[in-house]
C-alpha cells in the first residue's frame, strides 16, 4: 500500500518545494522529511559555492569582544543533536566536537579571559588552563594558549554531497536552475513547471538576490576565502586559532582562513587573498607550510547578523530560509525546526529572525 506521502509525490504533488541545497536547503529538507512532509528540492549547485567552501566550524565565543555567540546556549545542544542523527539517518560520519585551541596575543588579552572564566553565563564554555608548551616547536606561543570547549566542526561537502545522493536516489532533487518566471501561485499553492506544492521556500544563499520575489531583502554579501596547507606534526583534534584559523582535515592538511570582500561578490580566488591568510600563518608558525588549494563563496549575510526566515508580505505560499551569514552550520538545524513550527504548528516566529523586520 502506498503511504501518502509517495502518492502525492507520484502525482508529482508535493508538500514543500525547496529551491537550493546549500547547509540551508539541505538542513530544511531534512527536517521537513522526517516529519513526514514530500519535498521537492530544485538546486544547480554551480551556482553559489558558499557552503561547500565553509570550514563547518562553530564557536559558542565571539572572540573580538570576548561574549558568547548569539543564542549558544539552545543553538549548540540542538546542532549537536541534529548532526549526529543526519549521521545515523545516512549512515555516514561528518561531525565530529572539536576544542578551539585559542593562542594569546598579548598578555592583557590572556588576563580578560582569565577574568571571564568565573562568569557564570560565559565560563561554561572556556577553560582556566593556560598551556605555555601547546606545540612551541611549530607554533609562536610566547604568551600561552587556553581552550574553548563545546566547538564543533561539520564536513560540510561531505554532508551535502551525502544528503545530495539520498536525494537524488529517493526521486526528491531536480538538479537543475530554478527559473523563476515558470513558478505561478494559486488558491493551492504554488505550480513549477509539471511540479505543484503547497509552498515553495527559497534557500538560495546571497543568490536571492536575482530572485524577483525576494530580491528587495537588504543582503550585506561577504565573499570568503580559505587556502588549505600542509603542515606536518600537529595536533588532529583541534582547531587553532590565532587572527586566523586552522581546521585539522587529515593528511597532514589543514583548512585556514578567512578573508571578508563586500564589492567582489563572485566564487574566484584571488591571489590578494591568499597572500592575507598565508602571511597571517606565517606570524602563527615557526615551520614553513606548502598552499595546495584555496577556494572563495560569497556569504549570505545581513547587517543585523541575523538570519531571514518567514513569508512573503503578497503571497504567503512563497517563503525564505536564508540570512544564515557566518554561522549556517550553528543556526540551520535550530531555526529550520523553529520555522517548521510556525508553518505546520501555528508557532510564532522569532521576532529578530522575522523576514517582517524588513516589510516596507
Ligand atoms: C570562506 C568561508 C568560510 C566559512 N566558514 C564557515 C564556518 O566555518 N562555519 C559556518 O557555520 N559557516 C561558515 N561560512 C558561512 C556558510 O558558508 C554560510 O552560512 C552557508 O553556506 C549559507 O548557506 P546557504 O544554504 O544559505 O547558501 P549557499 O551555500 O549559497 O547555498 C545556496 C544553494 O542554492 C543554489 N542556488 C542558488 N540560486 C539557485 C537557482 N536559481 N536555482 C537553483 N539553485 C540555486 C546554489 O548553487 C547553492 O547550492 C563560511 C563561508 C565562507 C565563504
């Protein structure tokens, strides 16, 4: 017997339409199926390259000032959660809890954070120790390193090139350029080509910006870079981070970056970039390091550093799951179950996420 959700789906009749496949699409989906809804993702994944060139990390501190990271506390246990049952849903492995090993500076920044361990809403997440010996035959350490616990790093291409063949082998992925001028609403829903559902949520990244229906959504885009190293001897379980970061990818290869462009939104490296982050890697080490690839992706950021989900002010079938920034990997599995919420459960949205806040 046919359940209804493949009945629908061979009717080509869906609950939700999603158009793009990045963290944010794949994460939405995801949670949208496992609740038992039909889901059509249409994704050219040529298009924007931002989640695939994503390190993955995330860090319950904001070092700059010192603070914990926008809403840590829910946004951490959820990720932790949702990661690691995508593993088990696919059977694949691509999360793994790794400490941020933060080097100091200079010795004023090493006392606020001692100052800040005792604080009841921050200290949870750092650690007292200050390691004068982490790796000083490979690292400058003159002042000492401490460490940030309950970071974590999700393999993002792995991720979505997994979740991207369950797609595909499961009849839900049309691989190919949403064209807007084929999507027609009516009193149902919403019609793409031969395909019809009761809504349709963009996903696109800073790409929304050519979406005719959401394209007045003030987008502060930031293009990226990262270069991947080898350094050999150094530790495999954590990420370093002094001015830049180092995520330990096997092989003796290391991720670093990153750079922020706002006038040249496009996917190229740049030989200005690379320069940055491999001088800013040299002040880190005392060994020499060899550059075997760099990659750049443009983020969909938003000045209020807050993400974009909710309705279109016209047409309330057409929805957005975007604004996730610097921070898709922490933010998607929390607010994808939070707007899921809202349109199955009558949930109200969170005000500071509301696409509302930018309604004319
Ligand atoms: C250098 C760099 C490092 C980063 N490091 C981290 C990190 O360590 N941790 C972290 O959490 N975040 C990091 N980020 C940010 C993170 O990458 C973003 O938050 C996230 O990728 C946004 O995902 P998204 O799904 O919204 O957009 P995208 O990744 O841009 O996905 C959009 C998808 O939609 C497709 N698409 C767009 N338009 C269309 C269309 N018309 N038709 C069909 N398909 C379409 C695109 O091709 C793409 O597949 C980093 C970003 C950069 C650039």
């Amino acid at each position: 017997m046919l359940i209804l959700s493949q009945y629908f789906k061979m009717k080509n009749q869906y609950d939700y339409i999603i158009v793009g496949q990045g963290i944010a699409g794949t994460v939405l989906a995801y949670t949208f199926i496992k609740k038992g809804k039909s889901v059509l993702i249409i994704d050219d994944n040529t298009i924007s390259k931002c989640s695939r060139v994503a390190a993955g990390n995330f860090n319950p501190i904001v070092f700059k000032r010192l603070v914990k990271s926008w809403m840590a506390d829910d946004l951490i246990p959820f990720a932790d959660i949702f990661y690691r049952e995508c593993e088990q849903f696919l059977n694949q492995e691509f999360y793994w809890k790794k400490e941020i090993v933060k080097i100091f500076a200079e010795e004023n920044e090493k006392e606020f954070w001692q100052s800040k361990t005792n604080d009841p809403n921050l200290g949870r997440y750092l650690t007292k120790l200050i390691d004068t010996d982490f790796f000083t035959n490979i690292i400058h350490n003159p002042i000492g390193a401490t460490f940030v616990k309950d970071a974590a790093n999700l393999f993002v291409s792995k991720f979505l090139d997994d979740f991207r063949n369950y797609f595909s082998e499961n009849g839900m992925l049309l691989n190919e350029k949403f064209d807007y001028e084929q999507l027609k609403m009516n009193t149902d829903g919403v019609q793409y080509s031969d395909y019809s559902a009761t809504r349709i949520i963009f996903c696109e990244g800073y790409k929304v910006m050519d979406n005719p229906y959401f394209n007045w959504i003030p987008l502060k885009p930031a293009k990226g870079e990262v270069i991947t190293v080898r350094i050999k001897n150094l530790p495999t379980d954590k990420i370093i981070n002094k001015g830049v970061y180092m995520l330990p990818i096997g092989d003796d290869l290391f991720i670093v970056g990153t750079t922020y462009d706002w006038q040249n939104l496009n996917d190229n490296p740049t030989e200005k970039a690379r320069n940055e982050i491999a001088e800013k890697l040299t002040k880190l080490l005392k060994v020499p390091f060899e550059i075997v690839d760099q990659q750049a992706g443009v983020r969909p950021s938003v000045n209020d550093r807050r993400p974009v989900i909710g309705f279109h002010p016209t047409y309330k079938s057409l929805c957005m799951f975007n604004g996730m920034g610097t921070k898709g990997v922490m933010l998607s599995p929390y607010f994808a179950e939070h707007f899921y919420s809202t349109l199955e459960e009558n949930g109200l949205l969170h005000n500071e996420v509301n696409i509302s806040r930018f309604y004319i």
